[in-house]
C-alpha cells in the first residue's frame, strides 16, 4: 500500500532538493526517535523516509510494529523521495548551526546535507525498500482529548506485561463508549483500572474495544508531552491502530488475542480499609524494601490496630521496618506484596491519601485514590507468599 | 578452616549397586555382573561387580562395549529405588558416628570424626566400628580411609577397597602420597594429567617437588591447588568446604539416552514431559522451588547444547517446567535432527516467595492438588503407576549412576 497524502506515484524518486530551517527539522527528527529501530537486522528500518512535495516535508519512521510520520514546511525546488540513516542525521543536524540547511538527493542514494559552511554527503538506501505503510482510515474516527489518554495512559502502562509467553498481557485494553472511556491493564501480578466518564465520544456506538501494545502506548504519551495539540484522532482496521497528533501521525500494529476477564478479579469484599498518605507509605516502602530479598522484592504489610507496620529482610542485607499510624480497628492482617508494584501505583497516582483495601494474605489486594478525582482509578495486587 | 589435626573419614560402599543387587539375588555373588541394562541396549554401565571389573569394564562405558569385552558377564536392570532406599539405611548408619556427615553421592560419604575420641575411640578402632555396623545394618560391604582431609581419606579408601580400612596419620601424607600417580588425585583428569606428563611429572612425589609458583605459572590457580593437594591437602573449590557445611543440593537433574535415536516429535516431548515430572518430584519431594530449568540437547553426533530460562518465580509444578523447557527445547532443537540425549535440569532454588497471579493461581491450585494426589499414589504405587498423559509414551526406566562425572575423583574409572 503507498503512503498516503503527498507520496503518490506523480512523485519522481530520483530526484529531491528541499531547504529546510533546522529548528524545525530538529524538532521533527527528536520527535521520531523513539520509533527508530535500534537493533535491527533489516537496514533501511534505520532509515527515515524523506518525501517532499507541495510545500512540505513529510519524515517517516517505523520499526515494522510501530511507525510514525510526521511532516514540516520546506521550500520544495524538486519535489522526490529519499532515505537517510535516522539516528546519524539526528546527531549531526544536532550540531549544526541555527540556519537552513539544503537536503538533495544525489547518485546512488547519496544524499547532500549543506548547511552554510557545513557540507556532508550521507549514504542512504533506495527509497523502493522502505516497507509501504499503512492508510489513514477515512471512517470511524474517534476524537479523544489528548491529556485524558495521556492520563490514562499515566495510570495504566506501567502495569503492562513484558512477557513473551502471555501475549495479549502485552498491551492496555482500551475501552470506548459513547460517554466513556476505560483502560486496563495487568501482567497477572497486578491490574491499573481506569474509567473516565462524562465525556463525548462521537462516533462510537456501544463498545469500541481495541488492544494498544505497550510501545504505542508509551510512544503516544511522549508524542503527547510534545506537543499542544488537544485533540487525538484515533481509527483503527482489521490489523493496525491509528493516533494523529496534529501532523504526527502513529500507528502500530494490533495485539490480537483475547485480554483477560479482568472484571472476574475485581475485588469485591475487602472490608479492612484504612486510609493514608501516599507519600507516607511509598517513603516507608521504599525505605524497608531496600533491605527485602532483592529478586522479589518482597515487604510484609501487618496490619494492627492503629498501625501499618512494615518490615522487609534478606539474608544479605539484614532487616528493616517502618510504620504508620492509621485509624484501623479491625482483625489484625499481615500480608506480602513485591514493593515495587505499590509504589508503582503511589507514582502513577499522585499525591493525596490513598486508600488500602485488603481482605486476606491470599486475596487481592485493591489500592485507590481516597478522594475521587476526575479518573476513576483502581489497582488490584495480587500478594506474595511469605 | 580449623588449623587443628582434623580426623576425616571417606565411606565408599564396595560395588554399591552391584552388591545392593546381590541382596535380592545371591545367584549373582561372586560373579561378573554388569548393572544398568541389558547387553543388547544403548545407555552406559551404572556399575560393575570386581569380577567384571577385571575384564576392563566400568561404570560409564555403553553397555554392548560391555558385553563385547565380558560376554559371560550377566546383565541387570538398574533399580535405583532400591539403591536409594540401601542409601538411606546407610546414611543413617554414618549419622549416628558424627553429626557432620556429607554425602557426595549415593554410595559415598564424608564425615568429619574430629574430636570423637571419647567417644568411638581412636580412629581406626573407630573405623572397626562403623564398618561393623554398616555391615550389620545394611548387609553391605564397605570401604573406609582416614586422613587429616578429605583427599587424604579419599585417596585411602580407594586403596583399602574391597571391604578394608587404611590410615594415613598426619605428617606422613606426602611420603604416602609420593609413590602414586598424579591421575590418583581426585580433581586430576585425562587433561590436567596430559599436561603433568608433559612436564615430566608422573607421580605426585614429582608433582611435591615443583615449586607452587611454577606450577601457578604453568596451571593458574589451579596449580597452586595442585601443589597443595600433593602435600595431602584440601585444596581448590569444593575441597575446601567444611563437611557437612553446605549439605543443600544445588541442582536436581534427570537425563535419558534413547535406545535408539529419535527425530520424532511426539516422542522427545513426550520424554521431556517425563524428564520434567520426574524433575518436578524431586523438587516437591526435597521441598524446593527452582527458578532456572536447563534444556540438554545431545545430537546423534554427540554435539552437545545446553539452553537455560529463569523465571520470575520459582515453581516446583511439573506443567510449568514443561511450559519452559518445551519452548527451549523447539527454540533449539535443528529440527527433524535426530536426538541421542534429552535432559532437564532445576537450579537457583530458591524461597517461595511466590508472587501469587490472579489469571494462573486457580488453574495453578489445581495443579498443585493434582500433582500432590500424583505423588502420594507414587509413594504407595512405584514411580510409573501414574504419569501425565503427554509423558505416557516417555516411559523409559530411570538409570542412576554410582559415581557422578560432576563430583571430585570421580573423572575416572575407579581402579579397585
């Protein structure tokens, strides 16, 4: 499939000569990065496509799972296609000075980089390798505000699985409907739930349900901290996702499979609740987990009347507790967790008091936001065996 | 280490499997008996009687080897239940002597008798007693040898075998030690003595006679081992413990040989699967969990691959273990290359820290109750009464081996 907009086979390959201002071809390059494959077997995946035409640049990049493209104003002298190792043109535009700098494209794929003094000719690759990409949807485009899925994906992506074997754990599971919008995501041992309702979906009928690996997800929200642009675009076929961020445009390949029944392992009766200070809790934590065992990272929570002790050890290191007051007047609980996955939580949630929710050593525990914010954030942990 | 005299005895069961079979079959005493299949098999000897020793043949040759060179030899299943339960008695027989026992394998032990006197009586009265008892006990013969260390007592008890006791006291190690071959030193292989020859050394005596910085220079670190270990010391790696100090096991492996090698998958999964359980019951048996399984991969050519996974968790069920070293083994495996060796190994044992996982913890529950009924039907039932379908068709007998290559002084064939 060609690219879309401007590449279209009018387009001669063999030849291209644009100025650029490098302020903006900076930018353009930073913001693709990401995208760049570092490690990769297949050459051109290194390359940025360059197409030029009209008045504009148009960059591509893409590692086969991800690609993005963006685009910037040049003034086009012959509009044509062309590639450029990615991360060596990003290092060298670095350290050129704030001027215009002229791209052409000579022989062989050899492309002229000129920039006042400065005169680099970098060897590329044929624009007919770079992999074709796939189309913008016309229909069905979902119009999601950008800080409420950079929110959601604060408050969710690090709960995302880094496993080959449980694949579809791979990605959040984002859920749409006409006046809300849900992510979830788990890797088993955890599960960031978050809701956001009161908004306007239009376009979406019923439920939209679409898996976003984890790479899109952290992708989107650095291209979202990149820019002011309030409004994403989200579409999606049969095998890619798509998120236009003003003249950015990502799109990734879907996750297929089955996400979990995750609405099976919501907690429903944990009746010992206390409430705390985040900050409170993730400083004793992270105080007493720097002596738990090192691989799993396993604190003990006893829960007493009018306290929250918290303790680690490790034959290595030795021994360390910590605690905290709380209005608690229940059966005592004493309860492991991998101190990792809680402060991981306290992060993504923010300051403000939490609320704990246990019901035994063996059950899943349920961390939350004590005051109801605008997201409606939930995360369940599952104990350790201690 | 203690800087006194330690008194260390090293307990080597004569012909343990061979004698072991005898109790069940005295048709067999005085006869060469080769133990761990039959003559027409693949797979290797686990031991030999001394008559059939005399024929050249010992533990670890194939066993057709076997039979060409003792064709009168009689051939026998191994049946390492039986040698494990002859073990057991055995080792209870050494722990009544000195609570710091160590078993390097099935049928050897150290113990470190220092300071029993009061008790036992000097050593070799002592050594009189315990040979008594382990044969009282056991209906099984015995070899003993005394020393200040474990390589002393090592090398005696080979030299006092069958059924004897020899003593080295201290101060006369090197001069005991002297007269013998370098390769009679436990931790000395084909390799290490290849390299001695070449320097013109033979017998340990020669060996006492480099200076420790030259044979640092020649041999590193293990040089400066070597030469401590031909003045009768306990030196390098695993020698230098104290008896008894790190008893724990720090890996748990099952392998098998195919009689004939194998290119079909269904039937190396399905001996993978039975590789895995038998690894899995060992594992619930000694009340461990493991977080690293190895994959071992022989070729018909004898190449051989070993692929290890570590898991975030440790786990001792038999479906988990598979899940890791099915993956490893089509991950690897050139495939439609025909097999000669699979084998399956646990390690990083580690505390049950176990993060509990809300998608796997009730399927996992299962398999833990499972699996704990599957064993308890083993106690009462044998080994093979129940097996995990997919394991079914991987059935093959379990051979045991008297001497593990792994272990010190255990490189070579055992000359007495």
């Amino acid at each position: 499939m060609p690219v879309e907009a401007i590449a279209s086979s009018a387009i001669g390959t063999s030849t291209m000569e644009i100025t650029i201002s490098k302020f903006e071809l900076l930018r353009e390059l930073a913001a693709t990065q990401g995208v760049v494959e570092r490690k990769t077997t297949i050459p051109i995946l290194s390359n940025y496509l360059f197409e030029a035409g009209g008045d504009r640049l148009s960059l591509t990049a893409t590692d086969l799972d991800l690609s993005l493209r963006t685009s910037c104003n040049a003034k086009v002298k012959r509009e044509g296609a062309c590639t450029i190792p990615a991360r060596k043109l990003h290092d060298y535009v670095k350290l050129l000075p704030d001027a215009d700098i002229t791209i052409k494209l000579l022989e062989n794929h050899w492309v002229s980089i000129r920039c006042g003094r400065s005169n680099t000719k970098m060897v590329g690759m044929a624009r007919s390798n770079f992999p074709s990409l796939p189309v913008f949807p016309t229909a069905n485009v979902v119009k999601i505000p950008a800080q409420v899925l950079r929110g959601m994906i604060a408050r969710t992506s690090f709960a995302i699985a880094n496993e080959e074997s449980r694949y579809t754990l791979n990605g959040a599971l984002m859920v749409l409907k006409p006046e809300s919008i849900t992510m979830v995501a788990t890797d088993g041992h955890r599960l960031a739930h978050v809701e956001r309702s009161n908004e306007k979906f239009e376009g979406v009928s019923g439920e939209l349900k679409t898996l976003v690996p984890k790479k899109a997800m952290d992708e989107l929200r650095s291209l979202v901290d990149s820019t002011d642009v309030e409004t994403i675009e989200f579409a999606k076929d049969d095998s890619t996702l798509f998120f236009r961020i003003g003249q950015r445009l990502l799109t990734s390949r879907q996750l297929t499979g089955q996400f979990p029944n995750f609405e099976a392992v919501l907690p429903k009766d944990n009746t010992r609740i206390i409430s705390l200070h985040g900050e409170d809790l993730g400083a004793a934590i992270a105080r007493v987990a720097q002596f738990a065992d090192e691989r799993s990272r396993a604190v003990r929570l006893k829960l007493e009347k009018g306290e929250l002790k918290l303790s680690a050890s490790s034959t290595e290191t030795g021994e360390s507790e910590d605690s905290i007051e709380v209005d608690y007047n229940g059966e005592p609980l004493t309860v492991g967790f991998n101190a990792q996955y809680i402060i991981d939580f306290l992060k993504a949630a923010g300051a403000g008091d939490v609320r704990l929710e246990l019901k035994d050593s063996q059950s899943a525990g349920q961390l939350r936001p004590a005051e109801s914010e605008d997201y409606k954030y939930r995360y369940i942990v599952m104990p350790m065996r201690i | 280490m203690s800087t006194l005299p330690r008194t260390v005895f090293h307990v080597d069961m004569d012909a343990f499997f061979v004698s072991v079979e005898e109790l069940f079959d005295p048709s067999l005493k005085g006869k060469a008996v080769v133990v761990g299949g039959q003559r027409h098999e693949r797979g290797v000897v686990s031991a030999a009687s001394y008559e059939a020793r005399q024929f050249g043949v010992h533990s670890a040759m194939p066993l057709r080897t076997a039979a060409k060179l003792c064709p009168q030899a009689i051939f026998v299943d191994g049946h390492p239940d039986r040698y494990r339960a002859c073990s057991e008695k055995a080792h209870k027989v050494l722990t009544s002597f000195s609570p710091q026992v160590e078993m390097v394998s099935i049928d050897e032990a150290y113990l470190d008798m220092t300071g029993t006197e009061r008790l036992h009586g000097p050593p070799l009265l002592a050594a009189h007693k315990l040979h008594n008892r382990m044969k009282a006990e056991t209906d099984l013969n015995c070899s003993i040898g005394i020393g200040a260390s474990r390589l002393i007592a090592k090398v005696c008890s080979g030299k006092a075998k069958p059924n004897g006791v020899l003593y080295v006291i201290a101060g006369r190690e090197a001069r005991f030690l002297a007269p013998l071959d370098v390769r009679e030193i436990p931790g000395v292989g084909k390799v290490t003595e290849q390299k001695l020859h070449s320097l013109g050394i033979r017998k340990v005596g020669d060996l006492a006679k480099f200076d420790d910085a030259d044979l640092e220079h020649q041999f590193g670190k293990w040089g400066v081992a070597l030469a401590g270990k031909a003045r009768g010391e306990d030196a390098g790696a695993w020698f230098e413990g104290e008896i008894g100090a790190d008893e724990a096991a720090k890996s748990i492996s099952h392998e098998h040989t195919y009689d004939q090698d194998t290119a079909n998958v269904a039937q190396l999964e399905s001996t993978l699967m039975r590789l895995c359980e038998m690894v899995g019951r060992r594992l619930r048996e000694n009340q461990l969990h493991a977080r690293t399984f190895q994959l071992k991969l022989r070729y018909k050519d004898f190449t051989t691959i070993t692929r290890a996974h570590s898991l975030d968790a440790p786990t001792q069920l038999d479906n988990e273990i598979f899940q890791q070293i099915h993956r490893l083994f089509h991950l690897n495996w050139r495939k439609g290359s025909e097999v000669r060796l699979l084998g399956v190994q646990a390690s990083s044992f580690g505390e049950s820290f176990a993060q509990l996982d809300f998608l796997e913890d009730h399927a996992r529950g299962k398999w833990e109750h499972a699996l704990s009924a599957v064993d308890r039907l083993r106690d009462k039932f044998g080994e093979t009464s129940i097996t995990l379908a997919t394991g079914m068709k991987g059935g093959f007998r379990e051979r045991t081996h008297e001497n593990p290559a792994a272990l010190p002084g255990k490189s070579k064939p055992s000359p007495s």
